[in-house]
C-alpha cells in the first residue's frame, strides 16, 4: 500500500481493468470496423471541402487513357481515373507503362482509379500481349472446367497480383450477365447460364477482390439475358420484371452481398424498370439500386461513347453525359469526348440543371470507395 489505496479498492479497480480488456478483445471485430467506417467518411467529406466545383465534377468521370500528354491532361482536370484499353499497352513496354502511370498518378490531387476490363478469354487488354504477359487470362468458363470454383479463386487472385504489379487498382469486372445459349451476345464473357451458378461465381470473385483491394465492378445491369450488342445500336429488352428477380438480378445480389464496390448499368433499354430511357439514363433503374437493392456505394455507367446510348442523346455525348448524372449515377464512363462530357456537365451544374448537393453526394460516394480500397492513404 505504498500509495495509501487500501488493498481492497485496489483488488477492484484491477478486476475493472482485466474486465475492460477482455470487452476490447471479445468486441474488438465489431467496434473497428465501425470506427473504421466512420474514419472513412470523415476522411472523404475532409477531401470534399477542399475540392472545387470544377474538381468535384471530373472527379465523377473516368475516361479513356490519352495516348499523349495522358499526366499533364490529368493535371489540368483532375478526373476520377483512366480507363485502359489494349492499344495503352500495345504502344508500350511493361516498364514505360508503370512509368506513365505513376506520372498520371503523381499529377493528381486525389489518387486515381485506374481501371481495366481484364475479363479473361474474349476481353483481356494487358495480358493480351506477352511482353506484359506469356500467357492471356482464359475465360470464366474454362477456368472453371480446369478445377472448379478453387480455381476461379486462384485465377481471380492472379489477375489481381497481375494488374497491380502494374499499377491498375480497378478490373472492371466480373460478369453477373446470365446469358441462354451460345448465339446471344453475352454468352462468351458470362460465366454460366444458371443463375445460380453465376451467383456462386460472383461471390467467389468480389470476395476475393475485396481480400486483394482490388475495385471491382459489376455489370451490366440489370443483365443482358439474351440480347444484343450496345455498342452499336440501340437495344430494347421486353422480358417482364419476373425474369429479373427470378434470373438476371440474383448474381448481382450476390455480388451486393459479397462487398462489390461498383455497378455498372447497361445501356439497354429495359421495359421492365423504365420504357422510356436506357438503364444507364434512367432514375428509376438507379432508385431500384438503391431502394430495393440496398446498394449505397458507387454506381457508373457503361461507355458513354457507345451508339447504343449515343444515339439515343441525339449524338450528343455531352448530353448523354448530363442525362447520365440527372438519372442518378455517380460516374460516368467517357469512353468519348471527355472534353464535350466535362463541359457539358460543368454548364448544367453552373445552370441548376443538376443539384450541387448530387454532386457531393457522388463524389462523397467515389471518395470513400478509394479510401476503403487504399488508393487514397486514410
């Protein structure tokens, strides 16, 4: 008792202290991910004050990766990330690559999404030339023939490692589309047509992105079931709402579910959620999103620069752009002019055609997602 506490006090307040460390232990996997949320989003909205309306706006946009001048053109505006595509890394070595990376990255005020549609079989863009590669990554379907979903995980895995070695944080993937037969469109990038196989195939990829912080983003929603191709027409889907719940929408809950970070929607004209404006254009697809999905994190559109949505904006990217943001999603996919789409965008905020506070609210949604993945330090 050398500091005059009697032994009994000192006997209590000890078994306090053994207490209060066995709380912090038992408890510790549910009080740190929640003070892990929180600081995420402290952190985001501290990003966000100090961002400039001009900012904020090419913050919501990725686009294609310039083929000259790609960091001084990401200095001067500053967008949310590149999208790559096989000619990036056709006209470059493996070494040069990194280097014109790390030049756009170094060039950005807020660390940049650097994506990639490194689907495996049909898509691959880096592993498509051996300098980068010896091999190309097979398709879902094949990979899955050579061992079951292990060896989806492990291919999963491999891509990641692959495309962080070269500074890519995000594979635009996987697949949740549930084609019919081997003719429709979609059938040799989707996984299987059983819906609830594709499911299964979802979750073992988002979750394994998720363990290798690597972005991921499913598509196409809500589903392109068995019809055709976007990129040069305008499409429609007349299936009822019943074949979506029952077929199309269950992979993407699953990828929901699993941690996915992104959705990405199709430009498909689906009757079933919205008669009059392609699932890209639409508030009531990205409502459904939200409201009946639950998803509350990232949601972007396909290409912009595709006819299938460009045709429908009269031509316009610009306006299609616009439209895109009005209907709700928080990026948009420049495959296009990125100029007309950021001018276009500025011009409607600047005019009250879109809401400053949508604005923020995306943005908020973008930056948080990088912080979770570690592109931004948290």
């Amino acid at each position: 008792m050398r500091d005059g506490t009697p032994l009994h006090l000192r006997i209590k307040s000890g078994r306090i202290l053994i207490l209060l460390i066995l709380f912090l232990i038992l408890f510790s996997d549910t009080v740190m991910p929640a003070f892990a949320a929180d600081n995420t989003e402290v952190r985001a909205e501290d990003i966000l004050s100090g961002m400039t309306m001009d900012e904020k706006i090419a913050q919501m946009m990725v686009v294609s990766m310039p083929q000259k001048r790609s960091a001084e053109i990401q200095s001067e505006y500053q967008f949310g990330g590149y999208i790559l595509f096989a000619r990036d890394f056709k006209r470059s070595t493996r070494k040069g690559f990194i280097r014109e990376i790390k030049a756009c990255q170094d060039a950005s005020d807020t660390a940049m999404l650097i994506g990639v549609d490194e689907e495996g079989g049909t898509v691959v863009r880096a592993s498509y030339y051996r300098k980068f590669r010896k091999k190309k990554f097979r398709s879902p379907r094949q990979v899955y023939r050579s061992g079951k979903y292990k060896a989806i995980e492990k291919d999963t895995k491999s891509k990641d490692r692959f495309l962080r070695s070269l500074g890519i944080n995000c594979n635009f993937g996987p697949i949740a589309d549930v084609a019919y037969k081997k003719s429709d469109y979609m059938y040799a990038r989707s996984f299987n047509t059983k819906a609830s196989k594709v499911s299964k195939f979802i979750r073992i990829s988002v979750g394994q992105m998720d363990q290798d912080n690597m972005v991921s983003a499913l598509k196409h929603f809500p589903g392109y079931g068995k019809n055709g191709d976007t990129h040069g027409r305008i499409i429609r889907d007349k299936r009822p709402l019943l074949t979506f719940l029952t077929r199309d929408l269950r992979p993407f809950s699953a990828g929901i579910s699993a941690g996915a970070d992104m959705i990405m929607l199709s430009h498909t004209v689906v009757n079933a959620f919205d008669k009059h404006n392609p699932a890209s254009l639409s508030k009531d697809v990205n409502r459904y999103i939200r409201d009946n999905m639950g998803f509350e994190r990232v949601i972007i559109t396909d290409g912009l620069g595709m006819k299938g949505v460009t045709e429908f904006a009269g031509g316009d990217q610009g306006k299609a752009a616009v439209l895109a943001v009005q209907a709700g999603n928080d990026m948009i996919c420049a495959t296009g002019n990125y100029k007309k789409c950021f001018e276009a965008l500025r011009k409607a905020v600047k005019n009250g055609t879109i809401d400053s506070a949508q604005i923020d609210a995306s943005v908020k949604r973008i930056l948080m997602m990088k912080i979770r993945r570690g592109i931004i330090e948290n």
